[in-house]
C-alpha cells in the first residue's frame, strides 16, 4: 500500500511542477519563428523584399546593414512602392545609420522622419503584396539576423515572421497612422504630396500592443501578476520598477522565475538603474544568468507557464518603451490558437538556459568606491555641526556612515539610502552636536541593491576652539608646544598616530630610529644641526605640530630642507588654514645636501595654534623633499 501511495505522490508532484520541458514544435508555414543563434534569420527577409510586387513598409531604429537597403533600392527601381520611418536620433550612436538613411533618399524612396516625443523603436518590414510581416527587437545590424559563429557569437534574438491578417492589418494601421502624423513625425526625404493612408482602416488587435498608445509595463505587469506556476524571461534592458516589482511579488507567491539579462547593460554607466533592478530580482530569489557566449543579449521574451501565454516584441523594461516611444510588441495567450508559438519560446529559453557555454549563474557587482568631497582630510572646521559631502558614484544606493573620535570609527548609520547614483550628484549626511577643539574621524562604505559594498578610507577633521581634545585629538611632542619664535624639528610632530598627528602612506618607520610611528625618520649629517630628519615624504602625506606662539607677530616661515629632482610641492596650514600657499622645493642635488627655503610670512596671534606641513606633489626624484627643521620667526 506504501509503495502505491509513493507511486502517486510522485505522479502529482510530476504534474504539479511547472511545465518546462522541451517539446516537439511544428509551425504551420508561412509563419514562422527565427533564431539567429544558429539560423539565418537574414536571408528570409531579403527573400520576402526581392518577391514583394505590392507595395512595401519599413520602420527602423537604425539600420547598418546595406544588404537591406540594396534590396529595398532594387524594389523601388523596379516600380514596388516603399515607404520608410526614420529616426535620425539614433545616427550619433550608430554611424552606419546616416549612410543607409543617405542611399535610401538619393534613390528617392519617400521617408519620415520621427522628431517628437522619444525615438521610433520600430524593427518591422511589412509585405502587402504577400501579406507578410515581419517584426523582432533586432535592429538591421549585419550580425544582429545571422551568427558570426553559431552558437558561439551571435545575438540573443527571435525573429516572427507571420501572414496572420490580425496581425497584419494591425500593423497596417499603425503604420498608416504614424505615417500621416505631423504632430511628431516630419517629411525626411521625397514627400511628393498630401500624407495619405494606403490601407483602410482596420482594427488593431487587442493581442498587439504599440506603445505609446498603450503602456506596455502596464500590461506586462499586470500578466506577471495573474502568472501561478513559473515565469521564463529574457531582459536586455530593465530599468522600471514596475515589472521588477511584480516579479519579486511573483517569487514572494512561492512562483520559480528564471531570468536572462545582458552583462553590458548591468554596468553601463548610461543606464545606471538597470543594475539596481536585476540585483534587486536577484535579492528576491529570481534565478538569474547572464551571457558567456560573445555577442548580445537583446531579445525581449517572456514565458508564463501556468497561462500559456508569451509576451514578445521590441520593448525593454524600461519607462521610454513602455509609454514614450514607438514600440511593437504581441501579448500572445491560448485563444489564438498557435500552442507552437508559445512551445517555441518555452523550447528557446530551456536549451539557451542549460547550455553553461551560453549562460552562466549572475553574481552581482561592487560599486565604485565613494569620492569624498568635504571636509578635506585633517581639515579644521568650525561650529558644533559638520557635514560630510561624498560622490557615491556609479551603482551606489546604499550608504554605511561610520563616524567617531577612535581612528577606527564605529558605524553611526547603516543603510541609508541617500542622494542617487546618477553623476554630479553629491551625497550629504550632516552630523550634530560636535564637541570642540575634538578630532573625528569618518568613513564611508557604498552598497548596492545586492548589499555588495565598496568602501572609502577613514578620513578626519578637528573642530576648532579649545575643549576636551580627548579622544584622539592632538597632544605636542614631549607634552609641552615649542615657543615661538623659534625652530621646530621636523621629527617632533605631534603624539596621536596616523590620520590624528600625521598621515602617511606607507607603514612602518623606513629609518627605524627615534620614534615608532608610521613616519619614517633617518640620522642626518646637516651641519647646522645633527640629529634625525623626516625623509621619504610623498604626495598626500601630512605632519602637525603644536605650537605656542608667545608674541603676537607677522612671522617668517623658513625650511631647512634636503632634495633631489624638481616639481616637488608642499604648503602650510595654520589651524586649518592655507597660509602659504603652493611651495616649489628646490634640486639641493641630494637627499643630505641641506639648504634654507623661505616658504612664506604669515600673521600669529599668541597661544597654541596648530602647524600643518601638508606634501601635495612628488617631485622627478620621486617624493617631496627630506625635513630638518623649520624655523619661524621674525
């Protein structure tokens, strides 16, 4: 009785699971369906040109394959009417596109030209005569209908090719109806006299869907929603929530969804969005994979096995294809009758899918780290408020703020959702209550829609005035500032540690002598006076000094300095202050060859202030000069 119970719980559970095999498909001609992965999908086209003897219709995004064009000029020779749809929007991208637009006008075939609303998307050639049309998301590429190599180097396609008049005469209408439209298309090219339409004015069938008389992300959603056993799509493009939202409600109903999408479009900095909406699918559950083979990935398809339905045209999922521009696409469902069409699709997607040479499991990317903006690093603001300005840059949405008066600051806010990734938006979190004359330190971590991060380094900044200091802040060498005027030894910068007294860009102390720190500090044989110098200076590197000015005073700022090379730069800050402005360092002709430089005057006021010797360029010698001492006096 046991063995007869299991029999039959695995009969259910086989009839339960969503139907995905492959099965046999057979397409009653002349319609047909064309895979360009290992069919030539071409040469039909250019078959159903050379035979047409009615009349023909084109609209394009853009074609760079002269074939077509050739073909198309043959026909108007011979006396075949052709009318073509044109955008002239897409000619900056594609370069072929203007010299096809320019061949077809010299032989004088009547064309229009869409200016208004978003571009014409339409990749369609309609035969009259053979009362066939043929329509894909494939633009009129030379390898966008036949393989550079099957199987191997080719173009995610499908191509339909059908005499179903409600499909024809569909696109009979549209056609005639943008052709005559003077809101937003204009004559191109040959317009002889009055717009007029060549067709009367059949009805468009409820299963075609031409946006933007109708809101194709609308209409997806809505199938996706209704959809109860698997859902099968390929994306090339997603940047509207909407369908993303509805495949997420469908994997949170317990529905297995397997998704396609191109790996060139998830990091294309012109659609930066469409990484956000496959990682969040992917964060949902979907199943996602992305193209191995060479090529593209740009046919847009999808399959809903519990509804037999399958949606297919030009249309990406995105809000321009859905309401704004000029799109064809078929909403295919049982009640018309072609189980072969849906069969084909459902067959394309299970052998694509299975193949590791074709596709391979998606792993979502890192963003860009953030660009900080404010304050500068060891920075002296003002006021018990600051805040932290950053270029999250491409793929950020998240953003972990950590922030604290430890070189190793604790996290503040997690998460947050702040500004947006498009460029020259600039991310602000400002933070309150700061005590004074206290150090903090700052750091920011990006996250995208995966939760895959990218962090900046830690970064800080003193408030100013006098206060606790603690924490962190700056503590004088020896404990007690040295007077000035007077001479300060370069050695003798401030107690604290990196990014509080110095920051420098390599660990360890090369020199190995005199203090432990980060800073790298050698013996020196300048006669003026023996004892230790701070060598090795690079770009981005900085050292503070707290010092007591005893008389109030416009100061001369001098530099006992040692050097190989030109170019070399630095400057000096007075609590937080440039007051010097960019220094050239001079060619001493070596690393012990000491020599005076006058860096610049400057007016102090008495008590403590903060010195900083900022390096900001590296010279031909490789860094920016080895330091003594500075004096500063009168």
């Amino acid at each position: 009785m046991s063995q007869w119970f299991s029999i039959l719980v695995a009969l259910f559970l086989l009839v339960a699971a969503p139907l995905r095999a492959v099965a046999q498909v057979q397409v009653p001609p002349p319609e047909r369906l064309c895979d360009p992965r290992y069919e030539d999908c071409r040469e039909p086209i250019l078959n159903l040109i050379r035979n047409e003897q009615i009349g023909i219709d084109v609209g394009f995004w853009y074609m760079q394959d002269s074939r077509y064009a050739t073909e198309l000029i043959q026909r108007w020779q011979a006396g075949v009417p052709i009318r073509v749809l044109v955008d002239t929007r897409a000619n900056p991208t594609y370069p072929g596109n203007p010299v096809m637009l320019q061949m077809l006008s010299n032989a004088g075939i009547p064309m229009r030209e869409k200016f208004g609303e978003d571009v014409l998307h339409f990749k369609m050639m309609l035969f009259h005569g053979q009362n066939m049309v043929e329509f894909s998301k494939a633009n009129y590429d030379p390898f966008s209908y036949v393989a550079a190599t099957p199987n191997s180097n080719y173009e995610d396609e499908a191509v339909f090719f059908t005499n179903d008049n409600s499909i024809t005469n569909s696109f009979r209408r549209r056609f005639d109806g943008r052709w005559i439209d003077t809101t937003v298309f204009r004559n191109y090219a040959n317009i002889n006299g009055p717009l007029v339409r060549n067709y009367p004015k059949y009805d468009i069938d409820p299963a075609m869907d031409f946006p933007p008389t109708e809101d194709f992300g609308a209409r997806l959603t809505s199938r996706i929603d209704a959809e109860w056993q698997a859902i099968d799509t390929i994306v090339f493009r997603v940047t509207d929530d909407r369908p993303t939202d509805a495949i997420i409600r469908a994997v949170g109903r317990g529905v297995p969804v397997r998704l396609i999408t191109e790996p060139q479009e998830y990091r294309n900095p012109k659609r930066l969005y469409d990484s956000k909406e496959v990682d969040r699918m992917y964060m949902a559950g979907a199943q996602v994979k992305i193209r191995q083979h060479q090529g593209l990935t740009h046919e847009a398809s999808v399959i809903l096995y519990g509804l037999g339905e399958a949606i297919f045209g030009s249309s990406n999922w995105t809000i321009a294809s859905a309401i704004n521009q000029d799109e064809h696409n078929y909403f295919y469902n049982p009640n018309l009758g072609k189980p072969w069409f849906f069969q084909w699709f459902a067959n394309q997607f299970q052998t694509v899918w299975n193949d590791p040479s074709l596709f391979v499991p998606f792993q979502p990317l890192p963003p860009d780290p953030p660009a900080y903006s404010s304050p500068s690093n060891g920075a002296t603001v003002s006021g018990t408020s600051v805040t932290l300005t950053w270029d999250g840059g491409p793929w950020s949405h998240f953003y972990d703020i950590y922030f604290g008066t430890s070189s190793n600051p604790p996290l503040l806010q997690g998460n947050q959702q702040i500004g947006a990734p498009d460029p020259g938006v600039i991310e602000t979190f400002t933070i309150n209550n700061l005590q004074p004359g206290t150090t903090y330190f700052w750091r920011i971590v990006d996250r995208t829609w995966a939760q895959q991060v990218n962090g900046g380094p830690v970064r800080s900044f003193t408030t100013g005035g006098s206060g606790g200091g603690g924490g962190g802040g700056n503590t004088p060498f020896g404990g007690t500032p040295p007077p000035l005027p007077g001479s300060v030894e370069a050695e003798n910068f401030d107690e604290g540690g990196q990014s509080i007294a110095y920051f420098d860009t390599t660990a360890g102390n090369a020199g190995n002598v005199y203090r432990v720190t980060d800073v790298d500090i050698e013996p020196t044989n300048d006669p003026a006076d023996s004892g230790f110098d701070v060598m090795k200076t690079r770009a981005g590197e900085w050292l503070k000094y707290t010092v007591n000015v005893t008389t109030a005073a416009t100061y001369q700022f001098w530099v006992r300095i040692a050097n190989v090379g030109t170019g070399a730069v630095f400057h000096v800050e007075v609590d937080g202050v440039d007051r010097t402005g960019p220094v050239a360092v001079p060619d001493t002709g070596g690393w012990q060859n000491w020599a005076n430089l006058y860096a610049g005057s400057m007016s102090l006021t008495p008590g403590q202030h903060v010195l900083r010797v900022s390096f900001d360029a590296n010279g031909s010698g490789g860094g920016v000069g080895n330091y003594n001492y500075f004096w500063i006096g009168f």
